[in-house]
C-alpha cells in the first residue's frame, strides 16, 4: 500500500509517499481501507517534534494520523467478523492514519449514521468530540456572552455552533477579514479579527465583558481574549495554536479540564458529535482536502494559517 513516512523529525518535508506493507489486523482489531484522513494541529507539532510533542517524540519511522473513515475490509482473531463491509470512523491509536489501509481496535469503531457523509464524518472525529466535551465542560447558559477564537478553524467552528445551539450570543474570533462570513453562517452574531490592534475592547465593548471565552490560540491572543471577560467570567483554555498557553489572568474563573478521557469515553463523545451531525446540529466546515502524496503541503499550509476548518487527505 502506499503511506506517508517520517524518518527524522523536521518540517513537513519529512513527510514523504513510499510504498509499504499491507497492515496486517492483529487479536481485537480490524484493517479500514481509508477514504479519508483527519490531520490534527497536534500531528503538525509531533511532526516537528516542538510544543507539548518535543517530551514525548515517538519511535521512528512511522506513519502519521490517528483518525480515518472507511470500510473495514478485514478483521483480526477475536473481532466481529459482521464488522466487514461497515463504514466508520476510528481513532488509530496514534499513528497508522496516512495510509491507503489501516488498522484501529474493533472497539473503538464508530459507526457513521446515514444522515452524516463520511466526510464530514471523519472532520467531526477528533475536532467533534474536543467541541462537545469543552462545550459540556463550560456549562454554556442561554444569554450568555461567549468569545469563540479561531472560530473559523476546525474545533472553533464547532464550539460557535453548539455554543450558539445553546442560547448563547457568540462572537466569533478569527485572523483576517476573509472569515466573517463563515463565522456569522455558523451562528455568531459578530465576528472580529483578532489581527487588528484592541480588538478585545472591542469585544469587552459589544458584550459588557463576555461571560466565558474558549481560548484554542494560546499567546498574545490569549491573553488579549482574558482581557475581554467579565470579572468573574470563565475560560476554558485547551489549546496552544500560538506555541504557548495562555495565563490565566486573576479576574477569571478556569473551567476545570476533566483529566484525559478513556478510550470510551472518547468514543461516545465522537458518537454523540456524530448524532448532532445526524440531527443538522452540526456541520463541521472542510476547508480544504489534500491527495495522500501532498501530505507535506497540508502540514505547510496549516502551519501557516493557510486553512479553514477542517483538513483531510485522500488516499
């Protein structure tokens, strides 16, 4: 088959095509021909071994993606053998996803309701369950002012519809002027650019002080976002986009994390994102989808804040 290979930690050039093995599903597990491939932020930093990452770099050679659609095409001693022919998505465990075949827990398949494309079922994967948990953990009441930034990228487009689904009035926070558009399409009633000078007053300004932000960038953009909260607002502060965190400033109440999901609970929050999907709840926003061998211009492109919502690779 044919699969995208690291063997050193660099730039998205060490992303490279080559033709490998067949995987072969081993006791509990199932082999997904892959229609589709989730690429995370995440992987754009494990890949250059920076951030969180550069702690935990993985072994070497290795296949990139940990969330891919399909049809299961074969399964391993002790797997359902019903399962074969079935359309899902699944998490890959880390590694194995930018291939034209891969193997995933027969436990960790999620089944794609009719309603939903595969698709788009694959972009709600790993940013779906991220928006529903944050947006469960936030406790977002009806009247609420909520500051959504990167609202235009794959969880921020998620959190302004569920946020807005909710009762909320939302502002949306993005770079550039090109993505007011989408925002408003997404349920916000006002959009900023977050690349303009005092944009948070502007925000603080519109909204009294907004009653909670969900902060993904990290950075200055963080901490100009905290400026924008009420006194005894709250944040929920789960990404760092930027290459930093933000520092939670004194004046604002930090929604607690939760600790790491367990693998059931993952699945059942990407079931329960996939059952809103199902219901016109939500619809993630694919901005753009990239041929298996053009792996590198993806990570190149979402590195520069090129991208729109999700992006996805095609075998």
């Amino acid at each position: 088959m044919r699969a995208v290979v690291m063997d050193r930690f660099g730039g998205p050039e060490v992303l490279r095509i080559r033709e490998v093995e067949d995987p072969v599903p081993g006791p509990g597990q199932v082999l997904v021909a892959v229609d589709y491939a989730g690429i995370t932020y995440v992987e754009t930093q494990v890949r250059a071994g920076r951030g969180p990452a550069a702690h935990q770099r993985p072994p070497l050679p290795r296949i990139p993606g940990n969330g891919v659609g399909g049809r299961v095409s074969a399964v391993g001693a002790g797997a359902d053998a019903a399962l074969v022919g079935q359309t899902v998505v699944t998490t890959t465990g880390g590694t194995g996803g930018y291939a034209e075949l891969a193997v995933a827990r027969a436990e960790d398949l999620v089944r794609v309701p009719a309603e939903v494309t595969l698709r788009d079922a694959v972009a709600l994967l790993a940013d779906g369950r991220t928006a529903v948990r944050l947006h469960r953990q936030a406790e977002v009441r009806p009247g609420e002012w909520v500051l959504v930034e990167a609202a235009a990228g794959g969880v921020g487009s998620l959190l302004v519809q569920l946020a807005a689904a909710s009762g909320a009035k939302v502002v949306g926070a993005a770079r550039g002027p090109g993505k007011e558009a989408l925002v408003a399409s997404l349920g916000a009633l006002a959009y900023v650019d977050y690349s303009k000078p005092g944009w948070e007053r502007e925000v603080a300004e519109m909204s009294g002080g907004v009653d909670l932000v969900f902060d993904g960038v990290g950075g200055a953009v963080g901490a100009q976002g905290m400026r924008a909260v009420r006194p005894g607002g709250r944040a929920s502060v789960y990404g760092m986009a930027s290459g930093s965190w933000t520092e939670p400033a004194a004046h604002v109440t930090v929604v607690p994390g939760g600790g790491v999901p367990t693998p059931a609970e993952i699945r059942a929050l990407a079931e329960e994102a996939l059952a809103h999907a199902a219901a016109g709840r939500l619809r993630p926003v694919v901005g753009q989808t990239y041929p298996l061998a053009e792996a590198a211009e993806a990570h190149r492109a979402i590195e520069a804040r090129a991208t729109v919502g999700k992006t996805l690779l095609i075998p």
